[in-house]
C-alpha cells in the first residue's frame, strides 16, 4: 500500500487529488476526493445515477482510457508514448484506490505547468503553438483516443530541446458508440473534431471571456 498519511496533494482538479509518489518521486499518484463518487451519483440524472460506479470515476476512465486499442500492448519505445505519461496501474493507497503513472516535472524538477497557466502567465506564443500542432500531428498519427482536450489538461515539458504537451487526464473516447476504437475513418474524423475543439478552447482561454465558455463552445 502507497502511504499518503504525510504527503499533500501538488495538485487538485474537480475530481482528483494529485500526489508525488512517497517512495517513487518520479511517479504521480491519482486519487479520487472524498466523498466524491457520492456527489457526482447524488448530481446525475435519474437514468446516470444507475450506472456503476465505474462511471462516475476518473480513475476507472483513465485504465480505459490506456486499454485503448492503440496503446495496448504498445512497446516502450512506440511513437504512442511521445505525449503520454508512462502508466503503472491502480495501487491502494491510505486515501483510497490510486492510479499511478509518470510524473512530468519541469528544468527545476517540479511538477510542469498546465497549458492553462503557460497561456495565462505568457500567452500564445510560436514556442506553445509549434508544441501545439506537434500534438495534433501525434493524434493524426498514431490514432490516440481522447476526449476533449482541455488546457488544464496537458502539461508543458521539456524534451530534447524544446516545450512538448503532454495528456495527463482526458485519454480515451468520449464517443457515444466506440466507432472511432474500431473503424479507421470514424477514428480519424473523431481526432479532428477534438484537435478543432482543443483550438477553439485556447482562443476562448486568451480571449477577454466575455462569453462562458459553453456558449462559446456553441457557436
């Protein structure tokens, strides 16, 4: 069992609390806020609220997500990894279940900022737009399935010279028939609605956001 007793979270998104790993510092332990599997069952409609619990739960989505066709199976040194942390698996931690994988750090060793925060603090600039269509490049390529691909999402690292994104949480499909897992072109048409997505939401991000974004997302 992982101990998570004595450590604090560097980072907390809507569902999950986010952990350096006490016995592995270049590992990231994902687990699941208290009380919150309850909270989402108790928000959800009458129909989801009947669905198992796997539903409702990031980490079960995230071991879905790396079962995907394409990176199951796929060999250390596949081109699927390029923007992807490595995955370790669930472990039980003193928090609850916990699913493990890399953890991405920056020059100073601390955990990369957010694409969020690079736009906030530095904008769009040619450094985060040539990582950005590298990224989609990788999608076209390799077939990876993701949902939405959020700023808050993917984390800026330093790879051979030059900031690369990585995905850290939104792998997988958000399809409502897994068309896209088995059919070449319903896959390739799915990527490009995501990639579309994904710039759609950066210009809103650097926008003045005097709409919401789900009216924006609309439009």
């Amino acid at each position: 069992m992982i101990d998570l007793s004595n450590s604090k979270p560097f980072a907390s998104g809507g569902n999950r609390h986010c952990y350096r790993h006490p016995d592995f510092p270049g590992r990231c332990v994902k687990v699941m806020l208290p009380g919150r599997l309850v909270e989402l069952r108790r928000r959800a409609a009458w129909y989801k609220a009947l669905a198992h619990d796997s539903h409702f739960d990031d980490n079960a989505r995230e071991v879905a997500g790396y079962q995907q066709k394409v990176l199951r199976n796929a060999p250390v040194d596949s081109p699927v990894w390029a923007h992807l942390p490595r995955w370790y698996g669930m472990s039980e931690t003193s928090e609850g279940p916990g699913a493990v994988s890399e953890l991405l750090l920056d020059d100073s060793g601390s955990p990369a900022m957010t694409l969020e925060a690079y736009l906030k603090n530095i904008g769009l600039d040619d450094t985060i737009r040539g990582a950005l269509e590298r990224f989609s490049q990788w999608l076209r390529a390799t077939g990876v399935l993701t949902k939405n691909l959020l700023p808050h999402n993917l984390v800026v690292v330093p790879r051979r010279g030059q900031q690369e994104l990585y995905l850290v949480d939104g792998l997988g499909h958000a399809a409502f028939l897994p068309l896209p897992e088995y059919f070449a072109v319903s896959r390739r048409r799915y990527i490009e609605r995501r990639i579309e997505r994904m710039w759609k939401r950066i210009h809103w991000e650097i926008s003045d956001r005097s709409i919401p974004w789900k009216k924006a997302e609309r439009l």
